[in-house]
C-alpha cells in the first residue's frame, strides 16, 4: 500500500500501489504541500519495490537522497521500520546532463532503434526528426519547421536502412545530398539547418550529447543488486530550454520503447514530471509533448505508472490532464486555474464540486484533497505524512559532493562494457507474490511479442516453428501474454499483438488510410466555444465541457473514370470528349454519398444521375490523406464489421453515373464528441463535429 497522511478522522489516508498504473496528479499553488506529497508517492512506490525516474526542473527533488533525521521522523509520527526500509532497501541517484557535478548524463539525439516492430520503428523515427528539429531552434509549428521535420525523417529513416545512424553522419548526408530533399525545403535552409546541426558537436552542448553515462531506461531503474532506484534528472544544469525539452522527449523515447520491450501487467516503474506546465502547453508545441501525450496515453498498459505535478493546471494541456485519474488538490486561488479543472473534478467529484472548489483557496500548506474514485468514494481530505527523507534544495557543490561514489562507479561500470549498465527488468511490484518459473526452454514473452510485431498475425505451429518451439511450449508463455492482454486471438486460433499496428480482427494490415484532422488543442477551442452561457446572465445555467472523444469514421472511396463531354469551343477544335479520373466517397453500409464543403462539412445524401461523378465535390482537394496503423485509431469497429461488399458499391455507382468504377479503398474520417453538461451536471448534450473544420455532421 501507499501510505500518503492522515484524514480528519485520523486515520491513515492509504491507496494501492496498482493506483499508479491509472495515474496521479497534483495540483496547487506554490507553497501548498503539492511537490511533497509527489515526493511521498517516489517514497512509498519505491519502499514497495518500485523503481522512479524523476525529472526536476527546479531542484526540489534532489533532497530524496538525504536521510530525515531519526528523532525528528519518530515526532511526526513516521514508524522507524518504514523509514529504515526506505534508507536502506532504496538508492537514489542525482543525474546531471551536461555536467559532471552529480552523474553526467549524455542522450545522443540520434539513435538505432533495435526491437520496434515497422511501425513503431516509423513513428519512433518521425518522433526522432521533431526533436532534432526542435533543438536546432526551429518551430515545429511553422512552414520551415514542417519542412526540416519531412527532410529529417526521410534522412533518418534512409540512415537507419543503411546501418550507419549517428550525429556526424546525419549532418554529412544533409550536406551530400541536399538536392534530393528539395520538394520538402530549399536547399539554401537545408544548408542553414547543416549549419545550427554541426553546432552540436562543438562546447557545452557536445557535453549533453557525447559526455557522461548513455542514457539507459533498466540503469535508471534498478541498481545492480537488485534495489529499485530513484534516478532525479537535475535539469538545471541544461542552460537553454530547447535542450531541457529534448532531454525530456529523448528520455520519454526511451521510456516507451522500454516498455514496449517489457511488458507487464504489474507496476514496474514510476515516471514523475515535476511542475509540468512548461513541457505540456495547450497551444505550444514543444519537442517533449508528443512523447508524453503518448506515454500518458500507453503507459498503464505495460506497468508504467505516470506522476506530474503543476502549480498552474490553466497552462497544462487538458488532454493530457483528463489521463489521469487520481488528483490531488493543494491550495489553487486564481478562478482561471479552477475553472480548468472543473470539468474533470465535476466528472470525479459530482455534486460535490462546487464546494470543494470553492473551498481550495483556503487550504494551508500540505492540506490536499484526493480525488480517486476506483479507490475512495467521495473526496477526501488530508494531510500529506512527513518525509522519510530531507525536504530541501541542494546546490550544485553539495551534489557534487554526495555523487563522488556513484559517479565514480558507474563510470567504471560503463568503462568495462562497450553498452550502458544493464539489468534485469522488473515485471512485478516487491509485494506482488512471484510467478513460477517457467521451464528453460519457454521462449520469452519478449521473443515472441516482437515476432508477432514482425508478422501481424500467425498460427500457433508457424509461431513455433519461426522462433524455434515447440507448440506445447510456446501455448504457456502465449496463455500469459494473452492474459497480460499483450496478446488477442482469432477464432480461427491465430494470435496477433497490438503492438503491430494492424487489427487482424477486423482484416485490416498495418497500414489503412485516413483523413489528417485538426489537433487536439483546436478541436477544445471548437468544443469551448460551442458551450451554452445564462441568458443575459441570469436565466439557465453555464455550460461545462466534460468530455472530448475522438473516433475515426470509415467510408469507402471508389475510383472511376468518365468521359465527359468537352464544351463549345473545344468541340469545334475537334475536341468532342475529355476522359477526367476521379473518386467518390461513400457510406459503408448505407451506400449514401458522402459530400464535403470546407463552409458547410460533411454531409450525406442519394447519389444524384443529374451529377456529372467528377463535379461531386468532396474531400478531394481539401483535405490530406495519409497512411496510419489501425491499431493506433479509434475506430467504430462496427463500420468496418458491418460494412456492404465493393461489388454492391459499384453496382449502385453504375447505377447512378455514366462512368466505369475501378479500385476501392477504405478510408477513416476524424469524428469528435463534445459532452456539454450544465448545472449540477444532470443535464447534458452531444455535439458531434468533423474533424476537418469542425462543422456539425450527421453520421448514419
């Protein structure tokens, strides 16, 4: 259990540890107990055997590394044995990028990536381009930004092919073969952006990316003995914030693809962000956001459970916010900030919430509401225990000072071996009763999760064969995978992993097309300006927004050819016929077409036999079609279940048009929800909108 403080009736304020695989925010102003408490949860994830890598922007949590003192502990009521268990059974590390001061931490910005499957090795790798891009200076939002991105990922992913992936190199064949990339970004910024590039092989940067202990996720996590550890990644000694934003996504990269690696059912690590908001803006795009939008989004699966922590919750974005589902509220005094994070307390706390949000400003330091609604049934007050450790801040010479050992040994360590430090990963909390061993020759879940990354989908006796088992063998380690939900299977018996992208179930591979939409922070701004207000400020009630959804839409897009005929002019130069290629768009299952104008939306309707087919207006041409993993889109599955055959859609073409159908292929449209609730929350409303441009639409 995780023991956090006390209730008002005095009792201990205590959750599981499994809490943290659904997440834990804290939230409050400066001064309101919101960092002590996160550092509370490192204590007791670790006391439980749980290893934390945690980034301090600010360093308040370098202090974890200090022993409380022994009187003062037993005063504040902190029993001796979980305080020795934490001092003696837990190490703590300070690492420090860019300086020798603590352990020096170097991230390459380039890297191999051994393991992922084709599309999260593509994804990885257009993640990779946005953060050498972002560190070179460029706005990822811009033209220019775009532009670098596009060259970066098509060098990287020619780079990875060749097997020769490294900071020079990639610099080297910008400037080589800057002509290729010229329908991405002129030459003349491609040169320009070789330039910023070769600057990071040169002074203080050179020390981030090529000084120091590599980054390795198994040596931030565990020591050597077996003790889980706690790793604080001291930002402070990064002096731009372009860098602080790259080591942040660089190591959440790593993370991730750790955990894709590792797969557990259990809690087996803990990420904190302390004082998130300038790592995870709502409009703003730093090169950090993507990563950890999407480690937010996948972490709990795979036994990552995600801490973040905010004095300023209006500046964090509410996407991010609405994946976690414990929060914790310290003292927030501007209405702006509680209005923020009202519609998600509203959703935790009910008719509860006007009251405890009113009461926030109010609350003294360590004085902390906890919202968790799979453990707690109603919010609950409470004062956050006292350290087993020292609550202050370390300067760079007293860091210095207690890192002398470890800095020492690990170098040793990372001397001794041409790799970083490794582990063995750990796939179960300490108070988790073990599993048997399985038998030695049990292929690993590893093994086999990465095989069926690599085909998608296979029979069990070709499973096996490809990874050199037996059927009987291999049936145990698939039984467990399946039962972690690593691993789905077919009614045929065929097995498949999401990991792959594709969704076999639904015979889809790993590519589909769909439709690239707005972000998410424009879809919000669409929601919040579609909330109801009081009329003339008295009559009804304001509108909240409580939740946002998105689901991809699947039609049919059916190609054709027509021969239309040429107008006046060009039938008296002899020109009686033109042949114009086309596609229409369609519903899966009620065959209507689908129209599209960038001021109305998307709308359906009869095919139309007084329509020329290649005067439709429709997506084409206004929108941007791209290849995605069905296994990374919400889908509505039923479209695709349910859909009718091409062989009808072409029949009701014909029936329609005077022109001559070819290919077909399925397409996924952007769709998004917006719940509005008013009042107490008793009543609401659905708006659905496109996620084109946001207008109302009406999907059969």
């Amino acid at each position: 259990m995780l023991w956090l403080g006390t209730q008002q009736s005095d009792q201990p304020l205590e959750l599981p540890v499994a809490t943290l695989l659904r997440h834990v925010a804290a939230l409050g102003g400066s001064g309101s107990g919101k960092t002590v408490l996160c550092k509370v949860i490192v204590e007791e994830a670790a006391r439980n055997g749980v290893g934390a890598i945690c980034i301090d922007p600010q360093g308040d949590l370098c202090s974890l590394l200090l022993d409380g003192d022994p009187a003062e502990l037993a005063a504040k009521g902190i029993p001796s044995g979980h305080a020795s268990a934490f001092r003696e059974g837990v190490e703590v590390l300070i690492w420090t990028p860019a300086s020798s001061k603590g352990i020096p931490l170097s991230i390459d910005p380039v890297e191999a990536l051994p393991g992922l499957d084709a599309t999260d090795r593509t994804r990885a790798i257009s993640r990779m381009a946005g953060r050498v891009a972002s560190l070179l200076g460029y706005d990822l939002g811009s033209d220019d930004g775009q532009g670098l991105v596009a060259v970066l990922d098509f060098a990287l992913s020619t780079a990875m092919e060749q097997g020769d992936v490294s900071l020079e190199r990639l610099g080297a064949q910008l400037s080589e073969h800057t002509e290729h990339y010229a329908s991405l970004l002129s030459p003349r910024k491609i040169e320009q952006a070789c330039q910023r590039l070769a600057r990071l092989n040169v002074g203080a940067r050179r020390l981030l990316f090529h000084d120091g202990i590599p980054l390795d996720i198994e040596t931030l996590l565990r020591a050597p003995d077996g003790r889980p550890r706690i790793s604080v990644v001291y930002l402070n000694t990064l002096d731009h914030a372009e860098d602080k934003e790259f080591l942040i996504a660089t190591l959440v990269e790593r993370l991730y693809s750790w955990m894709l690696a590792h797969p557990s059912e259990a809690l087996q690590a803990l990420f904190y962000i302390d004082e998130v908001a300038p790592f995870l803006p709502p409009v703003r795009k730093p090169a950090c956001k993507d990563g950890l939008q999407l480690l937010f989004k996948q972490a709990r699966k795979y036994g990552v459970g995600c801490l973040m922590a905010t004095q300023n919750p209006g500046d964090v974005d509410y996407k991010s916010l609405a994946q976690f589902s414990t929060w914790a509220l310290g003292r927030i005094t501007t209405r702006q900030d509680r209005k923020k994070v009202e519609p998600t307390v509203r959703g935790l706390a009910g008719d509860d919430t006007d009251a405890l949000l009113d009461a926030l400003p109010g609350q003294g330091a360590g004085e902390l509401v906890l919202l968790s609604p799979d453990h707690l049934p109603a919010p609950t007050p409470f004062q956050t225990r006292w350290l087993y450790s020292r609550h202050e801040t370390l300067n760079e010479t007293r860091i210095a000072e207690l890192m002398a050992g470890p800095r020492d040994a690990l170098r040793r360590d990372s001397a001794r071996s041409s790799s970083p430090v490794k582990t063995t990963p750990r796939s179960a909390t300490a108070n988790t009763t073990p599993r048997p061993p399985e038998p030695q020759d049990a292929p690993s879940g590893v093994e086999t999760l990465a095989h069926l990354a690599s085909v998608a989908r296979s029979s069990l006796n070709d499973l096996a064969t490809a990874i050199g088992s037996d059927p009987e063998t291999l049936r145990r380690t698939l039984q467990q995978l399946v039962d972690a939900g690593s691993v789905r299977t077919l009614e045929n018996g065929d097995v498949w992993t999401p990991a792959s992208g594709a969704r076999p179930d639904l015979d889809l591979g790993r590519k589909v097309f769909a439709v690239r939409g707005l972000d998410a922070s424009q879809m919000e701004a669409i929601a919040l300006s579609r909330r109801r207000s009081k009329t003339l400020g008295v009559l009804g009630d304001d509108e909240f927004l409580a939740s946002v959804d998105l689901e991809y839409r699947m039609v049919y897009k059916l190609d054709f050819e027509e021969t239309v005929q040429t107008n006046l002019l060009r039938r008296i130069a002899g020109e009686e016929f033109e042949h114009r290629l086309g596609s229409l768009y369609f519903h899966p299952a009620e065959l209507s077409l689908m129209t599209f104008r960038p001021s109305r939306g998307i709308a359906f309707s009869s095919p139309d036999a007084d329509v020329l087919a290649s005067e439709v207006e429709d997506l084409d041409g206004h929108v941007d079609i791209v290849s995605d993993a069905p296994g990374a889109l919400p889908l509505r599955e039923s479209d695709v279940r349910d859909r009718r055959s091409v062989a009808e859609l072409q029949q009701v073409f014909e029936a329609t048009y005077e022109a001559r159908p070819s290919s077909a292929a399925l397409v996924f449209v952007p769709i998004w929800r917006f719940l509005l609730k008013a009042g107490s929350g008793h009543a609401a409303r659905q708006v659905v909108v496109d996620g084109i441009v946001g207008r109302d639409v009406v999907w059969p």
